[in-house]
C-alpha cells in the first residue's frame, strides 16, 4: 500500500467465504494491519524455469469418503494384531507371564490423508494459476509394555492404492524385537543413525541451517560458507519439490512460483539454500552478503523454489504468508553400500532406530544438538545386529558437525520418512557416523551408590 511516509505491507485471510465478498474483507484486514518493512522489493516475479510438474494428484484419494479413511486405520490395527498374534517369541513370553494379556501390547498412532487444493494471481503473476496435490501417510508406535519394548513404523504414498499395512507390522515387529534390551555406558561411539533419526536430524538441524532466513540472520552453523565444504564428500542433500512421485511434491509454491530442484550439499560441499521470494530478495541487497553466505554464486544459490504456507504437519494453509520449507528432502551417498554392508562396515557400535525431541542447543549457531533414543535400537558386535537398547536410557549430546563431516557409510534403501508436525518428507538411508557422544541416563537403581 502507498503511503506518504513509505510502502506499507499487510496481511489479511478470511474464511468460509471465496466470493468478492470475502476478497474485500481479507484486503480490508491487510491494510488495517499494514506496516513499514523496508526489506520488502516487491511481490514475486515470474521464475525463469518452466513448471514441470501437474495433475500429478491421485483424484480417488481427493474425494475419499469419511468411512474409507476409517478403513485406512483398521488396515494399520489389523496388521500390528496379526503381528503380535503370530510371534512365536510373544507366545514364549505370553506362556511365562500366564497370558498374552499381561505383556500389555499397546498400539498407537495416526493415519493422516491430506488432500489440497490451491489457485494464486497477482499482479506480476497475472494468469491464474492452480495446483492440487494429494498424499497419505502413517506413523505407529508398538510396545509390549511388561518388557519395556517399543518399536515404531510408518509409511508414506501420494495415492490411496499404495497404502497398505506396513506401518502397523513394522511397528509391532520392531516392538517384539526390542524385548530384553541392554544398557551400555557413556561414551563415543560408532553410530548407524535409521532412516527416522537421518530424518529428525535433517529436519531440525540440517534443513534449518539451510535456510535464507537462517544465514541473514547469521544464525546457522553455515555461515559464510557457500561453495566451501561443510560435510563429508561422501554425503549429499538436496529438496526436490517437482520430483513424480515423491510424497512432498507439490506442482507450485504458495508464492506461484515453480518448484525444483535445489542442491544443498554436493559431495560435502555447500551449494544453495532453501528460499521464498522476499528472503532471497532481502538477502541479495544484504551489504553483509558476502560475509553471511559466501563471496561468489549468491544468486544461483537463492532460487526461490520454496515459498509455502505450511502449517506444522498440516499442509498448505491459506491464513499465513508465505514462509520457507522444504518439499522432498533427499539424502544419498557417493559410495551406497546395502544394510548388511554397512554393519560390517561398523564392526562394533550402536544402531540408533529412533529419537525424539532433536533440538539445538546453545543457540543455531553452535551447530550442538542434543535428543533421546526412544525406540528401535540395537547394539552391534561384529558387524550384526547382537542385541536390543533399552528405551529412553540413552541421549545424543554432539555438534552437527560430526554427523555430517564423520560419515563412515551410507546405504543405498533410502526411505520417504515424515517427522512429527513437519510438512516435507525426507527420503533418508542410513548413515554411519564415527565418534558421536552418546550418554547414558535412567540407570538401574541397583547399579547407584
């Protein structure tokens, strides 16, 4: 809005109502609410890349019934019983305790079906543009709780014909496995991180640190970095929100821009980051530019293919501006090796199969993290699987740094992996990593002085 003083910018939504009506109550809400930001240049304008990717949504999921989504969660119930109900090392355990019952099997869980619908114009975009996107996803937790086991899975598909079980029997497996689970001390390890915990680690620490907002408020532990290494050569990372068939996939952003490709990490080395129009734009006229990103590729390294209105877990939402998120993160290695190759790899160490509540500490910056080991553990010997962790006995207190620059391996099964309230998938293998501090809590009362 033009004003004598300056350019003002506002923001306004109105729900329940598409109609002018409701256009001119949203705009009358952004003026009443508009302020100075002189950081804004201007709404976004065309990209030079083509949009490659449309009616990419499953239109039966689109217009799933209510019962059909009921169905969808017994599929997951009904294959954790089955699970359960056909172990024979359940059995074994049921005939001591005198009774299936008393190990106390519990499952729970969501099944989630997101079904979106948008269209964007503006001035500088003046032709109408829509995109509509589906997917459907699970995330369970098993326990057998008289042994203090639990075990987690889950599963992720953009059509509703994809959807199966897996989710329930991986969980309630993974919960039977985890039975008569050990204790180790403090100390560093050799660490196999699953494909949930590469997941919760990109997701709340790598990812962010990725991010324009990040390096223009000089709070990632990238900073100034661009075209330098940050990371093992063996490792790469990069959003692709434009990829068939990939879960976060989306046609266009919420700003009507293309989605694509964006490199974060090649081979170790840092390459881009994750921006909408405004953030790159603000970042681009920086005078501190050189000094917060890098001297030399800024701008090929600020396309904005990633300006959503993600709520937390929630998909697009039409009452918030535009923000910066990741679509579809993928993780690979240079040299992929299978599951059992990566064991063999390790020798002796700690396969972590799930955390939970991954934060930095001691500010973005420092790059230090700390989480619990909460499921799906295993302690290796000999390059195999020998033993099961105790739940929540265990916490990670490193830096990001040693996860991504004392990469020993990384397998080549990477698996689309939703993280509690986060809207992008990341497709994660599992990835050895030397050295990491691992701390042990909760020890046995028995073993205190």
């Amino acid at each position: 809005f033009g004003a004598p003083d300056a350019q003002r910018i506002g923001f306004g939504s109105e729900p329940s109502d598409l109609g002018p009506a409701g256009a001119e109550r949203a705009l009358a809400k952004a003026r009443r609410a508009a302020v100075v930001d002189p950081e804004f240049v201007s709404l976004p304008r065309p990209s030079p890349e083509p949009r490659t990717l449309a009616d990419y949504h499953d239109p039966e999921l689109m217009t799933v019934p209510d019962h059909r989504l009921v169905e969808a969660g017994w599929t997951i119930v009904d294959g954790a019983l089955r699970t359960f109900l056909n172990s024979s090392r359940l059995a074994e355990l049921a005939d001591s305790d005198e009774g299936l019952r008393r190990l106390g099997l519990i499952l729970g869980g969501d099944v989630t079906m997101l079904q979106e619908r948008m269209a964007i114009v503006s001035t500088h975009l003046p032709r109408v543009q829509t995109d509509e996107s589906t997917l459907v996803s699970a995330f369970v937790t098993g326990m057998v709780e008289a042994r203090g086991a639990k075990g987690s899975g889950w599963s992720a598909a953009t059509r509703l014909d994809d959807f199966t079980d897996e989710a329930g029997v991986m969980a309630a497996q993974a919960a039977i496995d985890a039975v008569g689970g050990e204790r180790v001390p403090s100390g560093r390890y050799t660490v196999v991180f699953g494909h949930q915990p590469v997941a919760d680690i990109m997701n709340n620490l790598v990812v962010p640190a990725c991010n324009a907002d990040a390096f223009y408020a000089s709070a990632t532990p990238f900073l100034g970095r661009l075209g330098r290494r940050v990371a093992s050569p063996l490792l790469s990372v990069y959003d692709h929100g434009a990829m068939p068939g990939l879960v976060g996939s989306k046609g266009i952003t919420c700003e009507g821009l293309p989605t694509g490709r964006t490199d974060l990490i090649r081979h170790g080395t840092l390459t881009g980051c994750l921006t909408n129009w405004y953030c790159a734009q603000r970042l681009l006229r920086d005078p501190a530019l050189a000094d917060k990103l890098g001297a030399t590729g800024a701008a090929a390294a600020l396309a904005p293919r990633n300006g959503f209105r993600f709520g937390a877990g929630g998909g697009r939402k039409f009452d918030s501006a535009p923000g910066v998120a990741a679509s579809n993160v993928v993780v690979e290695g240079s040299e992929p090796l299978s599951h059992a190759e990566l064991l063999r790899r390790v020798g002796d160490g700690l396969y972590i199969g799930r955390i939970w509540y991954t934060y930095a500490i001691n500010g973005p910056r420092a790059g230090d993290f700390t989480c619990t080991v909460v499921a799906d553990s295993y302690i290796i010997r000999d390059g195999r699987l020998a033993a099961p962790l105790v739940a929540n006995v265990l916490r990670i207190n490193d830096n990001v740094a040693t996860f991504l620059n004392n990469v020993v391996g990384v397998t080549k099964d990477a698996k689309g992996t939703i993280v509690w309230a986060a809207d992008e998938v990341v497709y994660a293998p599992e990835i050895a990593v030397s050295g990491v501090r691992v701390d042990a809590i909760a020890e046995p009362q028995e073993d205190r002085p």
